[in-house]
C-alpha cells in the first residue's frame, strides 16, 4: 500500500527565515505530487503540482518554490517567509494515469509565521 | 473563471439525521468529482468519487449525486454520527493536472 509523509508536522518560523518543508510518498513510482496551501477555514489552493523528477509547475506567483529531486520526494522552500506565508500546507499525490483523479493528501504541516 | 464552489458554509443536523452538503460546479468540461472530508489539523480523506456519466453513486453510508443539468452535485450522509463531523470539500478534474477544490462545507453533528 502507499503512504505519504510530510515534516514537520508544525513549525513556527520569523519573517525573513528561509523554509524547507519535505513530503516523500512509498509505494509507488512515478506519482503526480502536489503542494497545497489552506488558509484557516478555507478550502485548498493548489501551489505546485510535478508529473516527474525536475518537472514543476506553478498555479500561483509568490514567494515559494517546489523542487522534486528524487521520484517520491517533494519539497516546498521559500528564501524569506511572509506573514502571509501563515498556513496549513498538504502534500498529495496522485497515479500517473492520463488525467489525474482521486489525490492522496498527508498529514500536513502547519507553518506560523510571527 | 469557472470555480465549483458550496451553498452552505456549515451545516448542523442532529445525530441520526440524514445530511446533505451540496456543491455547485460550473465547469462543463467536468467528467468526474469527488468528495472529501477533512477533520480538524488533518489532511483531507476521500469520501467518495463520481464520474460524469454517472447520477448517483453509493457507498457506505454515503451517496453523491450529480445533476449535469444544474451543475450541481451533492453529498448524503445516512444517519449522521458524531464522527461525521468534519469539513466536506468536492472537488472537479476539469481537465488540467490538478483538482479544483470548493470553499467546504462544516458538519456539525448534535447528540
């Protein structure tokens, strides 16, 4: 069976601090993996979404960016957080089969920005 | 641009009642949807999925229906329980690489 993993699960971090945050899925190869934000009672805003190693694509302009540098590993960075940057942020993964379907969403992590 | 988005903001129904959470797309191109349910600091779980050649669809205790007519589509939960309680998002693949996800819906479910 899959499984997905993201870490940490809570972090608070100073405006201006770099962030690294690290989604890894087993059990399968070559997934579609997703980055999403969720602002507190909102839905979900997709952020990046990768078909493959090195393959990322951006929904929204800001100061964050995916890197997928092995198969099964996802990671959202940014080099100065906003207050903004405040949120609960979900890794999901999906099968690499023609048009994405159902996603399989991790725990999250919930990043607080002072 | 085309959004699918929700009616009710949140819901409270009694335990034991009967739940529904409806969902208005306005995406045409939409051939499947799905539900999720979402508790409090956790990732969404799926619920349930619907393809668009389909009206109905059941599953345990959940039924989603879909009216291409309207655009419209919604989720029945027989006999709410307490552990019912969460936010209900749908969702549509309108064809892009990534789901579409509604604003949610929050059951509140009385004893």
């Amino acid at each position: 069976s899959q499984t997905i993993h993201q870490w940490p699960a809570t972090l608070v971090q100073p405006v201006g601090s770099p962030l690294s945050l690290e989604c890894t899925v087993e059990g399968t190869s070559n997934p579609n993996l997703y980055w999403y934000r969720q602002a507190a009672g909102r839905g979900l805003q997709l952020l990046f979404y990768s078909v493959g190693i090195g393959q990322i694509s951006s929904e929204v302009p800001q100061n964050l960016s995916a890197s997928r540098p092995q198969d099964r590993q996802f990671i959202l960075s940014s080099k100065k957080l906003l207050l903004s940057d405040s949120g609960f942020y979900l890794c999901a993964w999906s099968f690499a089969s023609g048009r994405e379907n159902e996603q399989f969403f991790g725990p999250g992590t919930r990043l607080t920005v002072l | 641009g085309e959004s699918v988005g929700l009616h009710l903001p949140t819901l409270s129904v009694q335990e034991g009642d009967n739940s529904i959470i409806n969902c208005a797309y306005s995406n045409s191109a939409s051939d499947y949807f799905i539900w999720y349910k979402q508790e409090s600091g956790k990732g969404p779980q799926f619920i349930i999925d619907i393809r668009s050649n389909m009206d109905k669809r059941q599953g345990q205790r959940v039924t989603v229906l879909l009216n291409k007519t309207v655009k419209h589509l919604s989720l029945q939960i027989a006999a709410t329980q307490p552990g019912d309680s969460a936010v209900y998002f749908c969702a549509e693949n309108t064809g892009r690489r990534a789901l579409t996800f509604g604003s949610g819906t929050r059951l509140q479910v009385q004893p």
